[in-house]
C-alpha cells in the first residue's frame, strides 16, 4: 500500500513539474517594502568609518561611537546633524525621529537594534529613507 501511495504522488509530482493544472496557477507576487533590500557589513565598504564599536548610546554619550551615529543618521535619514561626537538634544531627536519612522523601540537611544537598523539603512543607495 505504501509502493502505490509513494508512485501516485511521483506521478502527481511530475505531472505538476511538467506543466500540469497546477503550474499554471498565476504566482502571487509580496508587496515591494520601503526598506532597503541589501545589507552591507561593518568593513571597508561601511559609508561611516570612525568606529566599529557599537555601545549602547544615550543623551551625554560621546566620542567616536556618537559620531559613526551621527553620521549613520546624516546618511540614513538626512538628520543633517553636525557629527561632532556630542550625543546632545539634536542628536536624541534625529535618534527618536528615526527610530519611528523605522517601526522599532522609540526610546531615544542607540542600542543594539538601532545601531543594526541605522548601519542597514545608511549603507543602501536610495537613502534617505525617512
């Protein structure tokens, strides 16, 4: 019973693979996302190059890590922020203002899914997204 079970479906297999009712069906094709379709690694193609650590950063932060934000958010979202390396009130704002148009936590910091999002989005032609 197994043998003609097994051959059935061989034979219904192949007839779909061969142009059979079933491959004629019409495809359905996802909708076209607003994000950015290819993810590029920290190294030597990254758009901001001041650092490759990735701290958690909040408002009183500085130094390198604050400006590769900086320029991360100038790049993904046009926050035209002077990248200074001084996480103040501008650069909470271009944080927050991304982080919604990105559809994730808004909580002003950088974090781990911030800094994954703004270094995707950043180095993706086509930006700014927002």
């Amino acid at each position: 019973m197994r043998r003609a079970h097994a051959i059935a479906a061989a034979v219904l297999l192949s007839a779909g693979l061969a142009g059979g009712p079933a491959a004629a069906a019409p495809q359905i094709v996802p909708e076209r996302s607003d994000r950015p379709e290819r993810v590029v690694a920290q190294g030597p193609d990254d758009i901001c190059d001041y650092t490759n650590r990735r701290p958690t950063l909040q408002q009183g932060s500085s130094g390198a890590v604050v400006q590769q934000a900086q320029c991360y958010l100038n790049e993904a979202v046009g926050a035209e922020l002077d990248v200074d390396g001084d996480f103040g009130g501008q650069t909470r704002s271009a944080v927050t203002s991304f982080q919604q148009c990105a559809e994730i936590v808004v909580d002003g910091r950088v974090g781990a899914q911030t800094w994954s999002f703004l270094s995707f989005w950043a180095n993706n032609p086509g930006r700014p997204f927002c």
